[in-house]
C-alpha cells in the first residue's frame, strides 16, 4: 500500500506533511490541490513529520490537502527520442505543452512512444550479459545509439531471447534475460534512473588525459581541458559567459551536448532555444541542434525544479556515456542553483554556512562535480563526460563561496574579468588568474608530446612568464609614466600585449577566427615564441609603440586569413621583413 500524507504547513515552496507510514528520503508524491496534483521530493524526514519541496508553485494550498506517496525517488525516462529535445528541469518535453507559460500540475512524457526505430542486435541467444551490456542499437540522427541491459540488474543474466532486426517502438519488448536465480527479465528500450544517484556501470575511471580540442586558443594553448575533465567560467554579468560556452558547445569534439539553462533569465534561454537550431556542427555540416538536448530552467519557475535540472542533465549525460560516448555537458548557471539550495535550506530553519549558503555546499558541489569523468566501459570501450559550469559571482565576487566551492574541484578555472571585457578584449578571460590543473598531469604531457610535440608545454609556461611580467611593467608604466621606464621594459611590455592580442583575443564572429585548430594553434604559438625570443633595437618607447602595433596588426590578419593560403602566407612574408628592420 502507498504511504499517505496530510498537509499540515505552508512555507511558499516547502510543505509539511504528517505521513501514515514508511517514507524514504529523497522519495516522490503528489500533492492534491484544486484538481492539480503537484510534484514534490521529500528533503527530510522526522519522525512522521516530513518535508517536501514541491516542483511547482504552492498558491492556494490548503492544510489537510491529501498526498501520495509514490515508492521511487525522482528519476529521469531514459531511451533513443530525446536529441534535439527541449525538457524542463522534471524532463517534461516543453514541446508537448499547452501555451507559452507551463500549467501548474501539467506533466508530459518526455519520449515519442509511437515512433518507429530500426534495431539492429548485437548478442546472441545464451551470451552472458551484466547491467549495461549493450544489446543492439538503434540510430538517431546519424548517431548510433545503443540499447542496453537494464542498469539496475544485479549480476550476470543471460540472453534467453533476441528480436531479430527489423523496425520497434520504445515500449516494444527486444530481449529477454535470465539472470541468476532464474528470474525472466524483460528488455525494452526505455530505462529509468533516479537522478541524485551516480551510474557506475563502468569498469574503472582513470584519470582523464586527452586534449579537448574547442578551437577556442585560450583554453586550448594556455589553459586546455580535457575529454572526461572539469571546469567552470566564473564571471560577472556582461563579460561573455554564455557566448564562450555557445562557442565550447559548438566547436568542442564531443558527441552530445546537454545544455542545462539553471535559473537563468528567460531571455538568456530564449536566445539559445532560437539560435541553437540555426547553427551549424562545423565537424559535420549538419544541425548542431541534432546532437544537443536543452533542459530550461528559467529564473521564474520554482526554485525547487533548478536543483533538479542539474541532476537531469547529469543523468542524461551518464546515461549517453553508458554507450561509449563523449559528451559535453554545459551548466548555466551552478550560481542559481546553489541558490536555490540555499532558498530551502533557510526555509527548514538549518544551521547557515557562509553567505547563509547550507553548511555542506561544499560537499553538493564536490559530489555532483565527480560525477564527470573519463570511463572504461566492461566491454573495454570508453566514454566520458566534460562538465564546464559558469559561475555569476554577486558583483564579479570570485571570493564567494560558490566560486570557492567549485573552485576545490574544477580542474579548469577560467575567470572572466569586467576590464577585459570593458576593454573588448574576448573572451575576456584573464589569463593570469586563470589556470587548468590537467597540464601537471604526467599522462596529459605524454599525450601532447605524442600528439603535438615536446616542447609545447614548456612554450605554454614562457607565455604565461611573460604574460604575468607584462602585467608588473604595465603597472610601473602607470605609476612613473613612459619616460620613467628603461625602453627594454617598454619591449618586454610590448611582447605580451603581441601574445594577448595574437593569442587569447578572437573574434567568434569571424567563420576563419571563431575556429582554430590545433595545428594552426601550434604555428601561431612557435610564430610568437621566436618573436619574443628575438632581441630588437629601439631609441625610445614611441619608436617601440609604433613597430609593435604594425607587427599586431599583421598577425591579426594572418588570424582573420584561411591557414596556408597564399593571403596568409603574404602576411607571413611582410612580418618577416618588418622583423628583420628592427633586429638586432
């Protein structure tokens, strides 16, 4: 029999419920109001007492409005129909609903049951499978997905039965399994998961090494991230944060993209859902919007539902690396979802962290960022997930705790900086502050030097030397003017403003610009290094001034040029004679 419960409090999302018998954490119910049936998780058990947060808004419940209890804890509807999707944070197919706002107790499911899927087997009768095996595929949108044993099996089972290829539905039985106690299994092509808990149907998750090539040069030469790595994009409001991941998620070597829009504003989501399906995957020239799934979560849909949008993304994305494939997940903005852990955590009167955060942030955060990763599958394939989250700092804070928090457990730490982009220097990513722990890893320098060369990283690290020590001149130039300074510190200056407006500035705007490959990456990073290794003469700082902006403004060119063509290789020349003018 299901538990039932009786509402006895209202505190706007959070309700109190007096319960008749067994309730687990985390578990789901369905509150009665006004013939709606709203969604609610419970968060806290005491005694008979518990509370809950409801999904949707509480306006016009009463106290003793019935609720029942559901036996499962909120999980996602897994299975081949959800690329080019667009779901809320509760995996209802927003495509589905009624009207331009969502109605209250409104839920639809988020699969085509009627569509027709081409499987194809892949196990014979009497194989022996464990949980995740893969069974067969089906293919969506040039991607072949795969059909797999259900993750919750416990054991060894074996293949009893397999249709034979041909056309199904979803809901269509395709396999049959006998596990160890001799129990028939049913297989069809739906799974469902809880999202707050981890899948670790893999064999081992080894630390990830492999370059993630986005063709965005300031991530991939100064700070790269890698295929399975972490990382987050703390910023204030204005500085470029949804464009560079606009930029990451289109040009970054990935599978799928899950785009998670977490508490942003309406017309932040608005835009995405409008642009995404125009853009084209320059890997494939085809729609990007085919490989991509968006759960939207706006600012002014309940507080509670933004917590459940991460974790729905996160289970997608696991269940899309079951199948041996790369995925990028994007978070926008883990800020608004902290705050809303924050919102209930006041609201159930618990002991205040900094900032009146919840006490264990940390420990969510930290949770919830080690469910990323590079994994060897049993089958020996391999997949990963990369999760890049922005952060909005009140007032471009990066002391806060969310950033704080994050920052103890994202590999990658890209911050962006309001001078930077006041000064229309993008991505405005300071490249001081910034860092990315992947390149002291052992197996990450092993794969550059099997895959670019030896020397990359110790370039990468001379031009972050420079960089830092270019930021200290320019700060004496500020204090004591021009003529207070040797002219060699004026060079010196001059070096690293060639490297930030060669290297980490780029227009995403430009078709040539907007991607660099690594090979173009390499060549421009060689081209830099030798020019600040050459030693120049010069009378006086003005004399500097002018040589360095012509030889900016060359290179910038060279940048806006097709690789190799003879425009570039024009460039190229006029660099040279102009360099050789001035060396010593």
């Amino acid at each position: 029999m299901a538990t039932k419960g009786t509402v006895s409090g209202v505190i706007a999302n959070m309700v109190t419920l007096v319960v008749d018998g067994p309730v687990a954490q985390n578990e789901i119910c369905y509150i009665s109001t006004g013939g709606d049936k709203l969604m609610a998780e419970v968060i806290k058990v005491v005694g008979s007492h518990v509370y809950v947060q409801v999904f949707e808004s509480t306006r016009g419940l009463k106290v003793g409005a019935e609720a029942e209890f559901t036996g499962h804890m909120l999980e996602v509807t897994l299975g081949p129909g959800m690329l080019s999707k667009n779901y809320d944070g509760l995996q209802n197919d927003l495509d589905k609903m009624d009207g331009v706002f969502l109605k209250r107790g409104q839920y639809t499911y988020p699969l085509d049951k009627e569509r027709i899927w081409h499987f194809v087997p892949m196990v014979n009768v009497g194989d022996k499978v464990q949980s995740s095996a893969w069974l067969g595929q089906v293919d969506e949108n040039f991607q072949p997905l795969k059909i797999m044993a259900p993750f919750t099996m416990e054991g060894t089972a074996t293949v009893k039965s397999i249709v034979p290829e041909g056309d199904y539905k979803i809901e269509d039985v395709v396999a049959i399994l006998t596990d160890e106690e001799g129990n028939d299994i049913s297989v069809t092509m739906i799974q469902k998961w809880p999202v707050k808990r981890a899948m670790t149907n893999y064999k081992e998750k080894p630390r990830p090494f492999k370059l993630l090539e986005t063709g965005v040069r300031v991530i991939d030469t100064l700070n790269p991230i890698v295929e399975g790595g972490t990382g987050f994009i703390p910023g204030p409001f204005g500085t470029g944060k949804t464009v560079l991941q606009h930029a990451i998620s289109k040009q970054a070597e990935a599978d799928i993209v899950i785009i998670a829009a977490c508490g942003e504003r309406a017309n932040e989501v608005v835009e995405i859902f409008t642009e995404f399906p125009e853009l084209v995957d320059p890997h494939t020239g085809r729609k990007l919007m085919e490989r991509t799934i968006i759960i939207a979560n706006t600012s002014n849909m309940p507080v509670a539902a933004r917590e459940a949008s991460v974790y729905t993304a996160m289970t997608l994305a696991e269940y899309y690396r079951s199948m041996g494939l790369k995925v990028l997940l994007m978070a926008d903005s883990t800020s608004r979802w902290a705050q809303a852990l924050r919102e209930m955590s006041n609201r159930m009167e618990e002991l205040p962290g900094p900032d009146a955060f919840p006490m264990d942030i940390s420990a969510i955060i930290s949770n919830f960022y080690g469910r990323a990763g590079y994994v060897k599958l049993a089958n020996d394939e391999t997949g990963s997930i990369t999760f890049i989250g922005t952060v909005s700092p009140a007032g471009g804070n990066l002391k806060e705790p969310v950033t704080e928090n994050t920052k103890k457990v994202a590999r990658c730490f890209y911050a962006l900086e309001q001078d930077r982009a006041d000064k229309k220097r993008y991505p405005a990513v300071n490249p001081i502050d910034s860092y990315s722990k992947y390149i002291e890893y052992p197996e990450f320098e092993e794969y550059i030097k099997d895959h670019i060369n030896d020397e990359w990283i110790g370039k990468v690290n001379e031009l972050k030397t420079r960089l830092q020590r270019g930021k200290e001149i320019a700060e004496q130039i500020n204090i004591l003017g021009d003529d207070g300074v040797p002219v060699e510190y004026h060079v010196i200056f001059w070096k690293s403003e060639l490297i930030d407006f060669v290297i980490l500035q780029q227009d995403a705007f430009d078709e040539i610009d907007a991607v660099t490959p690594m090979e173009r990456q390499e060549a421009i990073l060689n081209m830099i290094i030798d020019i600040c290794h050459t030693e120049f003469e010069f009378d006086n700082f003005n004399e500097v001034m002018d040589f360095f902006k012509k030889m900016i403004n060359i290179c910038k060119q060279m940048n806006y040029s097709k690789y190799q063509s003879e425009q570039y290789e024009g460039f190229k020349q006029q660099l040279k004679e102009l360099i050789a003018e001035r060396s010593v």
